[in-house]
C-alpha cells in the first residue's frame, strides 16, 4: 500500500475462495483481506463478483464491510471501496464508528 506519491504505508494479503463459476459469465469469491499498516490492521471481508472473461482488463468497483481490525484501529467498522485502477487497485476506508 502507498500513498498517492509512492510511499509505501503497509502491505495487504488477500484470501479468494470461490463460490461459483459460470463459463464465460460471472464468477462469484469470497475475499478476506488484511491491511496492514503502522499502527494496525484493518479486516474486510465479503462476496464479490468478476467477470470472467474480463477480470484482468477491467475488474470493477467493489466495497467490502470491515469486518474488524487491531491495535489503533480495533473496534473500526465500516466498508472498503476498491476502485481498479485498473492497477494498483485504490482503496479508500470509510469508517461509521471508533
């Protein structure tokens, strides 16, 4: 993860598991994904669906609840916005409480 000038802020790993898969049509994966960054992580975690055909070109706009996270940011809730770039991928964090 960087900022918009290029500093690296954290990392991030991601776990797909698939759900469904229709040829040449949509497939459906469960992401879990922990940010981490320098004074704690942030978890998300849902559905999404990709095209299959078109996944790497042009994935589109997906938001994702916070499922929960650790050190400043334990207890955040609220939802991930992964906008592709089409890479990197920016995300931005909207959090409803603290």
């Amino acid at each position: 993860m960087a900022t918009p000038q290029g500093t690296v802020i954290g990392t991030y790993s991601s776990v797909h598991t698939v759900l469904s898969v229709c040829a040449n049509g949509p497939y459906e994966i469960l992401n879990t994904t922990t940010y981490e960054l320098p004074k704690g992580t942030i978890l998300t975690g849902g559905n999404e669906v990709w095209m299959s055909n078109v996944a790497a070109q042009s994935p589109t706009v997906q938001i994702m609840p916070i499922t929960g996270g650790t050190g400043l940011n334990a207890g955040v809730s609220g939802t991930s916005t992964n906008v592709p770039n089409p890479w990197p991928i920016d995300v931005l964090f909207t959090f409803t409480n603290k």
